[in-house]
C-alpha cells in the first residue's frame, strides 16, 4: 500500500504483511485518511525506491503506554487473545 506523507513530500510503502495486519484488526485504511506512520529505517527503502513505513508499530506503542498505566492503578485489565507463537 503505498501512502503519501507529509503533504506528498514522499511516498512510503506499507508492507503486504501489515496491509494484512491491520486489515485483521479492522483498522480503516481509506483514501484521505490521516495517519501517523513511522519510517522503519531511513537507510533501508522497499526494492522500488520507497521508505518502508509502519502503522502497527505505533499502535502496539501506544496500546503497551495504556496498558502500562492501567497497571500502575492496578487497573483490572480484561483481555481476548487473537494470536499465539511457539514462543
């Protein structure tokens, strides 16, 4: 998916992986749809020239920041697993 950033100062590309990802989770991705992406690594770019960008990973930061603070309240926190690893 390839997404303008900054006023079209430059084009990234979110990987299919993600685009999955995030389609999983039933985040709307429509055109006109303002984000905060983050630039995986500035010195890396995708095979067609485009910086690779990341959606998930902010949002994995700032759910972890939520989670963090309803811990320290002792918050009681209700989950529903959707995945699992070998791990």
């Amino acid at each position: 998916m390839l997404v303008d950033c900054l006023d079209g100062t430059f084009t990234g590309v979110i990987l299919s992986k993600e685009v999955k990802e995030l389609e999983r989770s039933k985040f709307a991705m429509l055109p006109g749809t303002k984000v905060e992406v983050e630039i995986i690594n500035p010195a890396m770019r995708h095979e067609d020239g485009y910086y690779i960008i990341s959606i998930t990973k902010l949002l994995q930061e700032a759910t972890w920041e939520t989670l963090i603070g309803q811990s320290n309240t002792d918050e009681v926190i209700t989950v529903i697993p959707t995945e699992a690893n070998l791990g």
